[in-house]
C-alpha cells in the first residue's frame, strides 16, 4: 500500500483539529452532547467562502465566522438554559434552523472558491510548496487552539465550566451560575467549530451545504481514538489526545479508501469507528477478564 | 441571623403525590447558634436546608438572612453567604478536578471569577495551611484528582471548602451519614471545630439521636413540615437520648424510631 496519502490526511486532521477541540469541550469538558456542530461546521464554511467572494479578506473572514459560530452556540445554550429544552433537542433545533440560515449566507447550495484569495493560497504564495502550506498554516492554528483552550480551561471561568460538566450541583453551591457556564462552553466550542468549516472551506475550495453533516461523530470519533491511544491523564494530554485523534482518524479514513472503498461508504466506516471506540473498553474487559466495569469507573475519574 | 418565617413548601401540588413538605414552619437563628436538626424520614429535614439554601422556591413565607430577604434570590446568588456540606461526599467536590482546583472554586464562592488561572503561591500557601490539620497528607497532594480520593477525605475537604471563605450560614446535610463511623467521626470533629473558631452560625440536620443532642447549642425536631421541639440550655444539657424518644411520642404521638436511628445510635 502506497503512503501516498498521509500528507493529505495529515492537513485535513490539523484543519479539522479545532472542531474536534470544540466537541472536546462541550462533550467532554461540558458533559453536553451538543449536535449544533454538525450545522455550525457548514456556518463557519458558508460565512467565510459568501465573504471571500464579497472581497473580504480572508482572514477576516476567518475571524468573523468563528464569532458567527460562538453566536450558534449561543443559541443552543440559551434554549437549553432559558427555555429549560433538553441537549440533544437543543443541539437539534439549532442545527435544523442553520439549515436554512447556511442557505441564505451562501445564496445557492454551494459556492465555489477556486482560483480566488484564501489562508490557504496565501501561505502558498510565499513559495513554501502546496503541501507544506496547509500543513503549516493547520499545525499553527491547530497549536495556538490548543494553547488557548488549555489557557482557558485553568482559568477561573475555565475550572467554573469544568466544574459544571463535572457536578452542577457543587458548582451552584459555591455560587456559580451553571447557566452561564454553559452558555459560555457551548459558545467557545462551537466558535472553533466554524472555525475549521472556515478552514476546510478555503483549503477544498468550496463550501457545500452538506459538508458538515455528521461533523458530530467525525469529533466524537476523533476524541475517543485520541484518548484511546495517547490516554487523558492531564487536562494537556486530554487535549493533545483530542488534536492527535484527529490526525488519525483522517489516516484510518484515507487508508480505507485507498484500499478502494467508494467515498459513500465513508458515513458507515466513520460510524463503525465510534462504535469499535466506544466498545472498546467493555471489549478489552473481557479478553482480559477484568470487570469492564470498574475499568470504565476508573476511566472517568482518571479523565480530563 | 436567620429567620424562616411562616414559611410552607409543598411539592407536586394539585396532583395524587401532594406532599405538604413544610406547613408554616417559622425558624429563629441567633448569630452563632448550632443547630442539629432531627425527624423521622419526611418530616421536612432536607427541605429546610433546601429552601434555605435556594435550590427550590418557596410557596408561602420570608426567609431573612442578615436583615436580607432572601426568598427570591436564586441558589447561586445566595452561595454567597451560604456554605454547604452534602451527605453524599461525591456531591461536594468536582471528581476529574485536581484538589486545589476545587479549592480555587471554594474561594471564589460568591466572587466574580477571573479570565486568568488561580493558582498562586500564596494561594497554595492557605491552602496547605487548612489542610494540614486534617492529618491526612492532602496538603502535600494539591494536585491530585479528587476522584482518587477516599469518601472520607472528600467529605473533608467539601467541609473545608464550605468554610474556607467563611460563611454567614453553614448548612450540614447528614454530612457524616454515608461515611464509616470512625471517618465520620473525625469529619464531624472537624466540622465542629471549625464551627467553633469562626463562630458560624449552623443548621445540621443528622438521624444521630445522641449527635443531636451533643453537638451545637440548640436541638430541634421536626414532624410532618412543623417544629414540634425546640431544646436549648439548661434542659438540653442533662437530656438523654431516652428522654428525647419520650418528648417526640408525646409531641407528635407517634413512635420516633427507624431502622436508621436504630443503628446510628
């Protein structure tokens, strides 16, 4: 099998690294299942190419999809929080309402970006070869996410939002309003969300209503590959695991294809991944006959 | 310091599980009086600690804390003077976080948080310092998970962390119910000793008939959401545990003893 594909795989895991961050933070840190990702990926995509082709810069771009992405998971947190609506329905109804709005901002199904200004031509321009461009520019931003989140999340308002995911009841005892902790969780994650829609967008040379669909898993796979491998033991190995998952679920992906499996079957393979991931610990209990359960009780105290 | 006045809580109002929680219960703390709280299960122990602390509104009745009316204000707001202990030490303290991010939070109860980490020197400092009485090797272990932590030392260090910043009311919930009886022991210790020193002004409630009558200055009992007993000085001081059974029957007419209070005293 030619190796021919690990380039590729490697700059599509560092542009959809935040994303996988993001699904860190509101799954994992949060404890939200939160589904307005898929369509947010699609937001950060559609605002960034519609501005782009308006002559924005597109760094600017970039930068206003990420806020337009926060302000999606706004809205999710504050059905949740202030219309008492469950997680995954509030995921839902944002993701459905997106829909429509990601039509608007892109005014057709898709918008083509080929032969125009973007990050990526940019880094290109200063003459450092296509490959190397993208992989720089995704391990740049993807180091300077990491760096952010792990930032935040020692924080104050970061160890409020961890410990809101962790035991609400604790944390409102101590005078911590846990509405505004998740609102502010969902916001951060979903901005780097749409980040990487933003990211892709530029870096595939279009923006497609359909790209973000199963965004959600892509994460969710991303992150369990991650902790699975390299382990969360400490909040910056959590992280780095999360950033890593990524790369290797692009690896596990283009390796399949290569082995000529059609681009259809892709939703499947990702759903299989999660499943095998998922499964895993009950699966290594019991080859090895330890209890699957007191092995997954220790997982989650070791976590995060 | 404290008055619950004529206040009624009742759940499910209107449906077949109706239940009168609390039926114009009206409560005066003096600044420093320690209560233990008793009753036989529903009597309205744990509401009286809820409402006080805000985690559900009340129907009827004022809660004044400090001259404040608080009955409005939301459980977080009022966290601000309000200490907790829970009976379940997972309920206390955030497990996948390390011990000194719990105490971090704990400090901050009731301040605006900052958008900048909070450790600090100084910070470890206090903490060490309120560990260390505690005997158990925690201050030397900051940064340990609190999820690796025993019942007991979780249930320490939630009783640290409700005291830390010293609050106007400290709320203890059968704090030492699900812990053994040594570790329990020692966590009430504890918790009397730091009451003691900042002088807080205290609500336990506790299924410990002999508890009941050692701890704090004052012992009151409940019954179906109302106060049927409230001792205090000189005939608190030579009660027995028999003599409280006997009060209860005679105030309520009915029998005080459960399983529970069987084996806890």
């Amino acid at each position: 099998m030619s190796l021919a594909f690990l380039p590729g795989a490697l700059e599509q895991g560092l542009l959809w690294g935040p994303m996988v961050l993001g699904v860190y933070l509101t799954f994992r840190v949060l404890d939200f299942p939160d589904l307005t990702v898929d369509s947010c990926f699609t937001l950060g995509a559609a605002t960034t190419a519609r501005l782009i082709l308006l002559d924005y810069n597109p760094l600017v771009a970039t930068l206003i999809a990420l806020v337009i992405g926060a302000l999606a998971g706004l809205i999710t947190g504050l059905l949740h929080t202030k219309l008492k609506i469950a997680p995954l329905l509030a995921g839902i109804l944002t993701m459905i309402g997106l829909y429509s709005i990601n039509l608007r901002v892109m005014g057709a199904a898709n918008l083509s970006l080929l032969r125009i200004d973007t990050l990526i031509t940019w880094i290109e321009d200063t003459g450092i070869g296509d490959e190397l461009a993208t992989v720089a520019l995704g391990l740049v931003i993807c180091l300077f996410i990491l760096a952010f989140v792990y930032f935040f999340l020692q924080t104050e308002l970061g160890l409020a939002v961890r410990a809101t995911g962790d035991n609400e009841q604790m944390i409102r005892s101590l005078g911590i309003n846990t509405n505004t902790t998740k609102v502010i969780g969902l916001a951060l994650g979903n901005a780097l969300c749409a980040l990487s829609g933003a990211l892709v967008a530029q870096y595939q040379s279009y923006a497609d209503i359909g790209m973000g669909i199963g965004m959600i898993i892509v994460g969710l796979a991303s992150v369990i590959i991650g902790e699975t491998l390299i382990g969360s033991r400490g909040l910056l190995q959590a992280l780095i695991a999360a950033t890593v998952g990524s790369v290797i679920y692009r690896v596990i992906i283009a390796a399949v294809l290569q082995m000529g499996l059609p681009s259809t079957d892709l939703k499947i393979l990702t759903a299989l991944i999660v499943t095998l991931a998922l499964a895993f610990p009950i699966m290594r209990g019991r080859f090895t006959g330890i209890s699957s359960f007191t092995k997954r009780g220790e997982g989650r105290a070791e976590h995060q | 310091m404290l008055n619950i006045n004529d206040v009624t809580k009742v759940f499910n109002r209107g449906n077949i599980n109706e239940k009168v929680a609390l039926n114009s219960l009206s409560l005066h703390l003096a600044p420093g009086d320690v209560v233990a709280v008793i009753g036989s299960n529903g009597a309205g122990k744990s509401t009286l600690l809820n409402i006080a602390a805000g985690v559900f509104p009340i129907d009827k009745g004022e809660i004044i804390l400090e001259e404040m009316p608080v009955q409005k204000d939301a459980e977080h707001i009022r966290a601000a003077y309000i200490g907790r202990v829970f009976q379940d030490p997972a309920l206390g303290t955030a497990a996948s976080m390390t011990i000194e991010e719990n105490l971090i939070l704990a400090l901050k109860r009731g301040q605006k948080l900052r958008l900048w980490p909070g450790t600090g020197k100084e910070r470890r400092e206090l903490f060490r310092r309120r560990l260390e009485p505690l005997g158990l090797g925690l201050e030397n272990r900051l940064a340990t998970k609190v999820g690796l932590l025993s019942g007991g030392q979780r249930q320490a260090l939630t009783v640290i962390m409700a005291t830390i910043v010293p609050p106007k009311l400290l709320l203890l919930d059968e704090h030492t119910a699900a812990l053994d009886p040594k570790t329990g022991k020692a966590v009430l210790e504890l918790s009397e000793q730091i009451i003691a020193e900042e002088q807080l002004t205290t609500l336990m409630v506790t299924h410990n008939m002999e508890q009941a009558l050692r701890v704090g200055n004052r012992t009151i009992m409940m019954h179906e959401g109302r106060i049927i007993l409230d001792i205090n000085g000189e005939e608190r001081k030579d009660m027995q545990v028999s003599d409280l059974l006997q009060m209860f029957e005679r105030a309520s007419g009915k029998s005080l003893v459960n399983d529970r209070m069987l084996l806890s005293s």
